[in-house]
C-alpha cells in the first residue's frame, strides 16, 4: 500500500519531497540519497533531486516504499 504524502503547493522537489517523507533526515543529504538509491518516478529511473514531483506522482523507492504525491 503506497503512502499518501500531502503537499500544500503545486509541485514539490524530489529532495524536499524525500525529506517530507521521512525517507531523509535534512536536506542536504538528497543529492547523496538520489546518487546512491534507485529511485522511481511513474515508473521511469530519476536521479535529479529538482525533479519536479506533482499531485497524483507516483514515487518508488525499492527497500523505503511506494508514496503517492497528493495536494490538500
């Protein structure tokens, strides 16, 4: 079962959204996580911690789960 994580804006960064998650602890440790973990966007690879994650974004994250992007 995929994790809802709700955000208040229209789009959220993959390294806030990691952060947001609990899947980070600060920020500054994104650009390690995105170069060390492989990381699923809709299904495709990404590797860009400015990738712009919107409402309805599917995020997979093998060994930390599945979350659904979701505005409030």
């Amino acid at each position: 079962m995929a994790k809802k994580i709700e955000i208040s804006t229209d789009y959220i960064t993959l390294g806030q959204f990691l952060k947001l998650a609990e899947v980070i602890q600060t920020g500054g440790m994104a650009k390690w996580f995105v170069s060390e973990h492989e990381i699923y966007v809709n299904g495709e690879p990404e590797n860009r911690r400015g990738k712009k994650l919107v409402n309805k974004d599917i995020v997979d994250i093998p060994g930390f789960g599945t979350f659904i992007v979701s505005n409030v």
